[in-house]
C-alpha cells in the first residue's frame, strides 16, 4: 500500500491516479534482468552506429584527398580545369606538364612526317630516272668516262667496241678524256672549283607507240643498236655551272628511257658516241 501524495488517502501499490483527489502519482521503474542484459549492447550498438556515421565522411573524405593527390602527382590524364586540383601551385604543374606533352606530341608528329617524306624522296630517287639524272650530272666534273658508261646499256657498248675497235678500258679512257677537255673549257671561262647544279623544271613522259617506235628507230639509226624501251621521258632541267669567276644557268632537255627494267641516259650514248669517233684525230 501507498498513500496519496497530495491529500494522503490510502492507495494500492499499482494505483496510478488517487480516488480522492484525482492526483497522478509516481511510478517506480523496476528493471528486470532481461532489460540489464541488453540495454548495454543496444545502446553499444546505437553508440557505433552514429560513430560509423560521423566517421564514414572523414573517410571519404580523406580517400578524395589521397586519390586526388596520386592522380596529380602521376598527371593521369588531369586537366588544369580538373576539380580535383585546387592548389594554384598544383594547377600550374599540370599546365606545364599538358604544354609539354603537346609539344613532344608537336615534335614526334613532325619527326615522322619528315622521315616519311625523307623516304619517300629517296624512294623515287632510286626507283625512277632520277639516279640516272644525278649520274650525267656528275659525270661532269668527275669519273666522266665511268659514270656515262654505267647510264648506257651493256647492248650499246659492245656495239661500241666493235665499230671502234677497243677495249673497255680504252672507250672509258678516251670518253674520260673528252670530259676531261670539256670541262678545262668551262674552266677558263667560268674559273676555278667548277661545280654544276640542277633543278627539274617540268618533264614530259612518252606513252604512246608511235613516239616509242620513233624513239627506238633513231637509236637503231643512229648508235647501231637495237632496244625495246618500255618507259621514256624528255626532262628539261636548269643547268648551273659555277666557277670562282661567275655562274650562269640554262635551259637543258634530256631524254631518258627505260630498257630492260634500267634507265638510261640518250645524252651520255652521245657523248661516248663523239669521244669514241673522234678520238683518233685528237680533238681535245
């Protein structure tokens, strides 16, 4: 039994309100021993819940910060605008390193373009008239006699033998001579450490039957010696020579053709032609 706490009327132990005055009256709490046994791990469990709440932030957090750090240290394809770099001295590090990675990007395209056309002109150098070109050219001012005949086919130079009566060593001899006096001749005029350069000024390819047969004819005609030209061109060129006393460039026309998978100088077959007919009567 308990009594009213305001007017004291005798009350049971479970009574919640008094039946006199209509007082509410204080109720003991009495913890059962189910309810000491879980209340430590509920509220544990409650306690790191809302730790793992507050934590889990400063994790991410701190995850953003070293992610962040990593990709800018390793520059993985960052940006200067990247949200992810906010100190100025970082931003500046990565426009560096996006500048210099455009300008070895510049570079390494530039080296391969130069290298392909590089190729590519040495490519058609040796695969067309033009090392035949470069041969009469030089063959100018140095080893004439060898250098005309490599630019004549072999058909032509027994031919040579037999209407001139000599030897190989012999036609290189006396066409090396004649170069030989042609260029003391532009000697006295131009003066000394001669030198001839040249540029293609445009070329005219022979195609057609009719101008290959005529071709053919006058070689026959003319060399006593029968070819079957496959390929043939007229190349007009500007000639250079250049001495210690002037220079002075012209126009030159050559004609060149293709026999037997090579090509050949019709210019160099004259000259061999005039040096080889005329050698006896000491021209030069």
């Amino acid at each position: 039994m308990k009594s009213c706490i305001k007017c004291g009327a005798m009350l049971s132990d479970e009574a919640l309100i008094c039946r006199e005055c209509g007082e509410a009256q204080p109720v003991k709490s009495v913890k059962s021993s189910g309810e000491d046994m879980f209340s430590m791990p509920y509220l544990s469990a409650n306690t790191s819940s809302d730790s793992g709440k507050r934590k889990a932030p400063e994790k991410a957090k701190k995850t953003a910060e070293i992610h962040k750090e990593e990709e800018v240290s390793s520059g993985n394809d960052l940006t200067p605008d990247d949200p992810l770099i906010t100190d100025p001295l970082e931003r500046a590090f990565a426009k560096r390193d996006r500048r210099n990675k455009l300008i070895r990007i510049t570079a390494l395209i530039v080296a391969v373009v130069i290298i392909l056309s590089t190729g590519l002109y040495f490519f058609t150098r040796k695969s067309g008239y033009y090392r035949t070109l470069d041969s009469y050219i030089d063959g100018m001012t140095s080893s004439g006699g060898s250098r005309y005949i490599s630019i004549v086919p072999e058909r032509y130079l027994l031919k040579a033998e037999s209407l001139y009566n000599m030897s190989r060593p012999e036609i290189k001899s006396t066409v090396n001579n004649y170069l030989e006096y042609v260029e003391s001749q532009y000697a006295n005029d131009y003066g000394s450490g001669l030198s001839f350069a040249y540029k293609i000024k445009s070329e005219k390819t022979i195609t057609d039957k009719d101008s290959i047969k005529s071709l053919e004819d006058s070689i026959k005609s003319v060399y006593s010696t029968e070819i079957d030209i496959s390929e043939a061109v007229d190349v007009t060129i500007k000639l250079t020579t250049e001495g210690s006393l002037k220079n002075h460039s012209e126009n030159d026309t050559i004609t060149f053709y293709k026999y037997d998978g090579s090509w050949y100088c019709l210019e160099a077959m004259e000259k061999i032609k005039f040096a080889c007919e005329n050698a006896g009567y000491q021209l030069w």
